[in-house]
C-alpha cells in the first residue's frame, strides 16, 4: 500500500499531513496558496509517493492541480471530518493540522467508505462553469427584482400591472422612461403605442388596455421627498437590472451552442419536447457530467439528486424522510424535468397523477416521478444513447393498456 495524505485546504495556504500505510507520519507541513507553494505541494506528495489523498472539497484549483498529477482524490464532506474528529482525539479541540490529521488517517483506514472523484472532461467542466454561472446571475436577478417590485408597490403600483414581469426588457426599458406616477401623468395611447413599437412588443393587450392596467391601481400618499427617493431607486435599480438580464441572455446562447457541440448533448436534449429547452438539459449534463464511473448504479444518480427518501429505522421505530444532502443543483434540474414533462408525457403523466391519487402532495410525486425519471436517464447515460420512447417499455406499456 502506498502512502496516504489528507489536505486542510484554505484560501491563504494549505496543511498537509503524509503517512505511510501503517500511519507512521513522513510529512506535515503548511504550503501557501500560490504557484510556488501548489508546485512545491505536488512535489512533496510525489517524493513520499502519495497515490491518494483526501480533502474536504470535490472542485477547486487545488483538487484539479491533484487530479492533474494523476493523484487519486477522496472528497470528504466536512460534516463526515467533523463527526470523525473525536474518533483520533482525546480532548475537546480543533486545529488545520489536526484536521488534516484527520483527513489523512479516514483515507488510509477507511477510503473504500468514500467516493473517488472521476473528473470530467473539459467540454463538461466548460458547460458546466456556463450553466452555474447563469443559475447565480438568475439569482442576483431574481432578489434585484424583488426589490424592484417592492419599490413600486410603496411608490407606483400601476407600473406592476402593465407587463407581465418586472424584470423582463420592454418592462425595465418603460420604467427607465417613467420611473415614477408623476413622469407617466402625460402618457396616453398614442404615446403608449409608439413605446410599444420601438421595443417590439408582442403581447395581445392593447394600449387603451394596458393604461387601463396603469391607472386603476391605488395611488399611494407618500409626501415629495419619499417620492423623489424612491424615483430614484427605481432608476438605480432599473440600471442594475438591465445588464443583468443581457448577459443571463447572452449566457443562455452560449450554452445553447455549448450542449449542442458535446458529445452527450443529445441524451440530455433528447428528454425535452421542445428543442429549445436547453437551459435545463444543460444543467442535467453539467452536474452528472460524462464520467460514467461516477455513478454505478441508478440508485446512486437518484440520491445524489435527492430524489430517493431516507430511512432511519431503530427498533420498532421506522421514519421515512426527505433527502437534505444532495446536490442542490441536480435535485432542481431533476425536479423541473419532472415538472415539465408530466403535462405532455403519458407515462409521466400517469406516474405523477397515481402518486397524487395515493394522496402524494405535489412536490413529493414530482419527486416519485424524478426518482422514475432518473432510471431512464441514468440507462441512456450509461448506453450513450439518447431518449428513445419505442424502447421505453414503461411508455409503450402504458400507451398498451390506455388501449
């Protein structure tokens, strides 16, 4: 057995704690977190011929630094080195040594217990550095929105009304014109319309409409001063939008070509009916990635994507409940294919409304269904083929017996 190691790892620097495979330490020393000090890490891993090493994180520059000198890397979940620490120590008490004390001693007695990371390839790692960014843009836009609203419901309610979404771009670019009650007083049909025209709006309400929408809600009693404040927010939030929503857009066609080009692009695109749903099965894509070994077994795609319950039994006491750790990411991807596909897909379908009819609520049979899901997907993953319903003997039983 070669030797083993654990890494703390930190932002500023890292401490590494080498053993051989009886536990003898050969090494323990704190590396800075830079060209130099990573360099020197690698090289000191490869003078004790460490072939694997655990660390409390599966991404990183660090981890991929690791698995580029073809180190064998255990990822760790920091709960899992926390409920361990009393297992190697006597007394109460916690350092970054220790811990990689810790980390080192769980990959040399106990590594057939942990995951071994299979990286992706970088097609993989570039979808999925897209798809993570725009999910965080989406959430910086969806909490700046809210405040939006927030500010026009205390000031201009009537500017809520006119557009389906606040944060969509003909609703930002008619607030940027009219960021307050007072700015809309001279806004007529005519004026309304010619708005309409220059951003291309393409609703079926027409301008005597929409103004009807603008101007049957409440007017608020706010004095000068809060007005012109909030007037100003609106602005200030309206500029902080807008590029936001431009570049969420200019990231979803980069992901759009990015699917498209990957080699497993068309198992993930081929479970969608629209063509265009490509946001979602770029995500699925970039989560799983393209390393089969990853996951073995269906079972192991379901949990890691939340969508199989976990069972605590002791006793005559049994509980069944939800999964909380999981990959967060998949679990919502898993759960919108679910969601979208139960409208239009007979089998989906039935799988969703039987799991109601058992008296499910709706996001646990949407779970029931992603769990279904999961084998069918995890099956084309593996067989690198995409989505086919004639050989989907669930579908085609179905459709059998609906007659």
């Amino acid at each position: 057995m070669a030797a083993v190691s654990g890494i703390d790892w930190a932002s500023q620097w890292h401490d590494v704690d080498i053993a051989d495979e009886l536990g003898t330490r050969l090494l323990a020393a704190r590396f800075a977190h830079d060209e130099r000090g990573v360099c020197a890490l690698i090289a000191a891993l490869a003078e004790h011929g460490v072939e694997r090493v655990a660390i409390e994180r599966p991404d990183g520059l660090l981890v991929a630094r690791l698995l580029a000198a073809g180190i064998t890397v255990l990822a760790i979940h920091p709960n899992q080195v926390a409920a361990a620490r009393d297992r190697f120590r006597a007394a109460a008490g916690k350092s970054d040594l220790f811990d990689g004390f810790v980390l080192r001693e769980l990959c040399r007695t106990d590594s057939h217990r942990f995951p071994v990371l299979a990286p992706c390839t970088d097609e993989t790692l570039a979808l999925r550095a897209l798809v993570r960014t725009r999910e965080d843009l989406v959430g910086a836009r969806v909490a700046l929105a809210n405040q939006l609203r927030a500010q026009l419901d205390a000031a201009w309610p009537g500017a809520t009304r006119i557009f389906r979404d606040t944060d969509s771009p003909i609703a930002l670019a008619f607030l940027r014109r009219y960021p307050s009650h007072a700015d809309a007083r001279g806004l007529g049909p005519k004026r309304l319309d010619a708005f309409l025209a220059r951003h291309g709006y393409c609703g079926r309400k027409t301008p005597e409409q929409l103004l009807k929408r603008l101007r049957s809600a409440p007017t608020p009693a706010i004095g000068e001063h809060e007005a012109d404040a909030r007037r100003n927010a609106v602005l200030g939030l309206v500029a902080a939008l807008e590029p936001l929503v431009c570049q969420i857009s200019q990231l979803t066609g980069e992901i759009r070509g990015a699917i498209r080009r990957h080699p497993d692009g068309p198992i993930f695109l081929s479970l969608f009916r629209d063509p265009k749903s490509v946001v979602c099965a770029a995500g699925l894509l970039a989560e799983i990635g393209d390393n089969r070994a990853r996951y073995p077994h269906s079972d192991a795609l379901a949990a890691d994507a939340g969508q199989a319950p976990v069972t605590k039994q002791s006793g005559k006491h049994r509980a069944v409940s939800f999964r909380w750790a999981c990959d967060k990411r998949l679990r919502n991807h898993i759960g919108v294919l679910a969601d979208s596909t139960r409208h239009w897909h007979p089998w989906a379908h039935d799988v969703y409304q039987r799991a109601i009819d058992r008296g499910c609520d709706h996001p646990h049979a949407t779970r029931i269904l992603g769990r279904a899901w999961t084998r069918v997907l995890w099956r084309c993953w593996q067989d690198h083929t995409p989505y086919d319903p004639t050989q989907h003997r669930a579908l085609t039983r179905h459709i059998t017996l609906q007659g």
